[in-house]
C-alpha cells in the first residue's frame, strides 16, 4: 500500500496522515490545558502554525460546539461537550444510573450536597453532582477537576489503587500539579487504606470538611469517590451533625458500589 511502511525487522507497520483532523485535536488539546482560554496569537504560537492554518478549525470547532469564543476577551475556551460525550460512555453512565438516586437521597438526609470523582490522566473529575436542597450550597460543578496529592478524592484514588497503577498515576500528574514524595504518598496511602475513608480540611475553602468515600465496580477495583464538601454554621443550626453525616456517606457509598455489581 502506498501509506504503508516497512521496518528494518520486515513488519509491515502503516502509518497514516489527517492534517486537517490533527489540527483540530491540536487545538482541542491546547485549550484543555488551559481554563481561561487562550487568544488566537497564543494558540497559534503553541502550536507553532501561523493562525491562518488554524482559522476555519476554530470556526468549525465553535459550530459544533467543543470551542465557544468570548468577545470581551478575545479568548477562545473549551465548553463541556467533550465531557457530555464522554458522560455517555457505558462506565460513567452506568455510575450516573445507579448513583445519581442516591445521592440525591444523600443530600435530603444530610441537607449537603455531594459529588462523585473519577480518575483520568492525572487528575481527579467530578461527573456526578447533586446540589443541597438548602438556602446555603456549597457545590462543585460538573467537570471539576481535583489534583490527586492534596485532594479528598486524590487520596482516596490513590489509596485503593494497586501500586503499580499506582504509579503510573503519579507519572501522569500535570507538571502544573504537585506530586507528593514518595514519603508523603506512602503515609497517604497507608492511613486511608486503614481508615477506609478520608475525611480533611478543604484545601480551598475555610470551615470545610472534605469526607470521602471509595466506591467499587464490580471487579473490586475502584471506579470513583464520593465526596461531601462538609459546610458547618456559624451558628449551629445545621440538622446533622458530621459524624452522622459521616456515617450516612460511608452508607450510600456501599449502596453505590452494591448497585454497580460488587
């Protein structure tokens, strides 16, 4: 064939070219990197192609949804339809079925709202989310991103994963991210492995407290975590206390895991 090559062993190894989708990833993967967009001489100058290349991919891209352009700034942003695609696949549909009921249930009886997180590339992903049916929410949107080494979630994903995917995770951490040292992670690990659950200070937010739980598929491998960004009042009219509240999380997340087969 006429885009096939051969290697020095005799394989026979095709390798195929698409500029115009190449492209259109490039520009994709550049704007994912960054959260509050970037100008059309920014994008261009990563992917060091003059703009004139890039042009009719932008405008396509924001046609079809995956690039919106906000004026004001003159910034080109990712919106969220590659996470709704996403949102679709078997896995993180299948969570969504059988966990969004729960924890909407969760959020009732504890008056907090709740989220769950998955792994991917390095970093933790919010892609369930049910909001407190109160006056006062503290939530964390859909698409959320949670840095694995200061992180509720981060922890417990790294606790009850086997150790040599494990350290593939550490590898895929976002130079932009910190990595914990080895120390620090095997501490990490260690305690939320006994505790079955980590419960911290936000690292964000003052007067939160970060409680999470694992949830399982049915392999027994962990497939996310749900967490409560714990809200306390100043004047203590909140219903539950957070060790009942604890305890009806590790609760749900047990249902979660026994309705995904495990």
């Amino acid at each position: 064939m006429a885009d096939s090559k051969r290697d020095t062993s005799g394989s026979k190894r095709k390798e195929y070219s698409a500029p115009a989708l190449e492209k259109g990833l490039d520009i994709i993967e550049a704007l994912a990197k960054e959260p509050e967009g970037l100008t059309s001489a920014e994008i261009s100058s990563r992917l060091n192609r003059p703009m004139g290349q890039l042009f009719r991919m932008l405008v396509v891209l924001q046609q079809r949804g995956y690039v919106s352009f906000q004026a004001d700034a003159e910034r080109y942003e990712m919106t969220l339809k590659l996470f709704e695609l996403a949102h679709g696949l078997g896995p993180v549909k299948r969570l969504n079925l059988v966990a969004a009921p729960l924890m909407k249930q969760l959020t009732q009886e504890i008056g907090q709202s709740c989220h769950l997180v998955i792994y991917y590339a390095g970093k933790g992903h919010v892609v369930v989310q049910q909001n407190a049916p109160s006056a006062r929410v503290l939530s964390v949107r859909l698409g959320a991103e949670a840095e694995l080494s200061n992180t509720c979630s981060g922890h417990i994903l790294l606790a009850f994963t086997e150790e040599a995917e494990r350290s593939e995770m550490i590898m895929a951490i976002p130079d932009s991210h910190h990595k914990p040292t080895k120390s620090a992670l095997k501490k990490i690990v260690q305690r939320v492995r006994n505790d079955g659950f980590e419960r911290i200070p936000s690292p964000l937010i003052q007067g939160v407290q970060d409680i999470g739980y694992p949830v399982f598929d049915h392999t027994g491998a962990i497939a996310a975590v749900l967490v409560v960004p714990f809200l306390a009042y100043l004047d203590g009219s909140h219903p539950v206390k957070i060790e009942d509240a604890q305890l009806l999380i590790e609760n749900t997340a047990q249902e979660i895991t026994a309705g995904l087969g495990h």
